[in-house]
C-alpha cells in the first residue's frame, strides 16, 4: 500500500510558539516593523501582534519616550479580535481618530465598539490561572452548578489540549449566557451584524469560547459534568487554540472537527471506541461522505449528513495520526502556518493530496471493517 511521506526534518514536536514572529527584530523604527505587523494582522496571527507590539510599547514606556500610536493601534486591533477588551479600550482610548492607513477602522470606532460590547457580556468575571498566569478570563451571568462546572472543567481541558499540541495559550476569553436570545444579541454586536452560522450550546471556532446554558424552549443543553459536556469543553478549546495557532489559514473541516474530537476524547475517553463502532457502520452501509463534501462548509454540517461527517472526519485524523503520528500532524499545521495554505502544505508534506489520502483512508478502513478490525464490540 501507498504509504505517507513522514514530513522531513522532524525536530519540533509541538506547534511551534504560537507567539514568534519577529521574536529577536532588532529594528525600533516602527516603519521597519509596521508592515510586518499589518500583515500578521491580516493573517490573523493576533497573539504574535499583541506579543510583537507589546515588547515596542514597553521598550518606549520605559525610556520614557512617547508611544507610537501605531504600534497601540495594532495591539488594540489584535486584542479585540481575541476578545481582550480591557486591552483593546486601554490602547485605542489613548489615540483618538487615528488609523494606521486606509481601510482600517479610526481608534474612536474601535473604543465604542468594545464599550457597547462590554454592556452586552455578561456582568461577572471569574479569572481562571495555571498558578502563573491567567489562562480563562470567564464572563458568565450568575453563579450557577451549571456556570461552576465549565468552570471546573476549563483548565482540565486546556491541561489535556496543550499536552497534545504541545503549546500554551495566552489567556482565552470565555463568555457564559443563560440563554440563547442574549449570546445572539452578544455574537452579533461582536461580529458586525453576522449572525452564527452553526450553534450548539459551545463554540470556540474565532478563539474564543462561548458556552450557552439553555436553548430557545429553556431545555438545558448538556447536563453539567456529563462525558458529553467535558469532551464539548476540551473540543471548543481546541478549535479556540487552532484557530489563535492557524490565523487565517483554515484548515479542512475533517481535520479541524478530528482533531476537536480528538481533544474531546481525552477528558471523554470513550469517544474513541464509540468512534470505531460508528465508522465501522458508516463504512459497512456505505453511508461515507466523499472526499469534497468534507472539506465543503455547507455539506460538512448539512443536518443529514454531519453526525457521519464528525465521525468521518475523526475516524480520518486517527488514520492520519496513526500514518505519520501526533507529531507529524503538528509539523503539518506549522508547515501550514508558514506556508500560508494547508492544502499545499499537505501535498509537499505527505507527498500525496487529499484525495489521494481519501483514497487510502478508504480503502484501508473499509478493509478494516472486512476482517473484523474495528473494535465493534
Ligand atoms: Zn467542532
């Protein structure tokens, strides 16, 4: 059989620092550093910016010299994109209309956006650390077992996420509603009017995490403490931390939702036996998604089809991992990062493309469901 390429030059074993651009730039003239910063912003790349801004602000803080506004616009502009509004309104307060070019938004709007947005989050903060520093800086609405249990489970699941990925994540905003009508009324002010496209009652897809306790009837969504409700903690943490690692550079469905089944499967271990006895029959009455619908939004989470699209796409990052391992699953989403495309990345660094790794998944699995080698029970 066909075999994947392990990537060359295996060396890292975990995301590489998700803070790294320019981490030694010598240059202090902020036209030097400007437009590498604009464009880490454009990337997406915004804990490299705060990261990045943060070491010229406090360079000029402490000689006492006068801060360039563009370096706080660009700090600002980072920091409201991961939900850091005390940052954000800190920074843009301090220089009034200014933008650092056209097409971008003046200081002013930015300030006013993040104050209406602070009327809307929820009232109470809880901030969450690792000993050190904060790693969950949690908005919720009122003490509740419900809001104590995500609470609870938070850095569980970040203690469990980094361990895979190998990397830590500056501190994750975290926003707790009790209903539906009020994170709608949040996530739209939030996003400029853009409605959610998918919901459940946990989200972490822009890298940060929403966790909504009742549904439009006042069902409760997960029952607090359930395997069902740990692994969803530990699966949004791992889009949150993708989705911070990878900036702009999306990642095919199958694997982003994978690897977030992944991640859910270490604080709900039976998701991966549960997984085998669901591929198995997905595969024996041929109900599998082709290789497009996986990567297509619309087809992925199609109501008919996404319940075996996660399953598929768990079941095909088990069949990636247990090809070229954890790690080489790592050096993949770094080699994307630098590359800035995943499937080009992918292709150089397996040696064969995604549908050619469909194939082999395919008929590797279906093979395996043949001979009995999925664990039914
Ligand atoms: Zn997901």
């Amino acid at each position: 059989m066909k075999r994947l390429r392990r990537l060359a030059g295996v060396v890292a074993c975990a995301l590489m620092a998700i803070a790294g651009v320019g981490q030694d730039a010598a240059e202090t003239d902020v036209s030097d550093v400007m437009p590498e910063l604009l464009e880490a912003l454009q990337r997406g790349l915004y804990d490299d910016v705060i990261s990045e801004a943060t070491k010229h602000i406090t360079k000029a803080e402490k000689a006492g010299e006068p801060v360039s506004p563009q370096f706080l616009y660009a700090r600002g502009y980072a920091a409201s994109r991961i939900a850091w509004y005390g940052v954000t309104e800190a920074d843009m307060a301090k220089i009034g209309d200014f933008a650092p070019g056209p097409g971008w938004k003046p200081a002013s709007e930015w300030v006013a956006k993040v104050r209406l947005l602070k009327e809307l989050a929820p009232p109470n903060v809880h901030e969450i650390d690792d000993g050190k520093d904060v790693i969950f800086r949690v908005y919720y609405e009122e003490e509740s077992e419900w809001a104590d249990t995500v609470i609870y489970t938070l850095p569980e699941a970040y203690r469990a996420v980094c361990e895979l990925y190998g990397a830590t994540l500056a501190e994750t905003t975290v926003f707790m509603f009790g209903d539906g009508a009020r994170f709608n009324e949040f996530y739209q002010a939030e996003n400029d009017g853009a409605v959610p496209t998918s919901w459940g009652w946990a989200a972490g897809g822009n890298g940060l995490l929403y966790f909504c306790e009742r549904d439009a009837d006042g069902s409760r969504l997960a029952e607090p403490g359930s395997e069902y409700f740990r692994g969803a903690v530990a699966h949004e943490f791992s889009h949150c931390m993708l989705a911070r690692y990878m900036g702009a550079v999306r990642l095919p469905l199958w694997l982003n939702e994978g690897l977030a089944m992944w991640c859910g499967g270490l604080l709900a271990p039976d998701d991966f036996a549960q997984n085998d006895v669901r591929i198995a029959q997905v595969l024996a009455q041929e109900r599998e998604l082709s290789a497009p619908e996986l990567v297509t939004h619309d087809e992925f989470y199609a109501e008919d089809q996404a319940s075996t699209a996660y399953v598929q796409g768990f079941a095909m990052t088990r069949y990636l991992e247990s090809e070229i391992g954890m790690q080489g699953i790592l050096q993949l989403l770094t080699l994307a990062r630098e590359k800035g495309d995943f499937d080009e990345a992918f292709s150089e660094g397996l040696g064969v493309d995604y549908y050619t790794f469909y194939r082999m998944w395919l008929d590797a699995s279906v093979g395996m469901v043949e001979t009995g080698g999925f664990n039914t029970r």
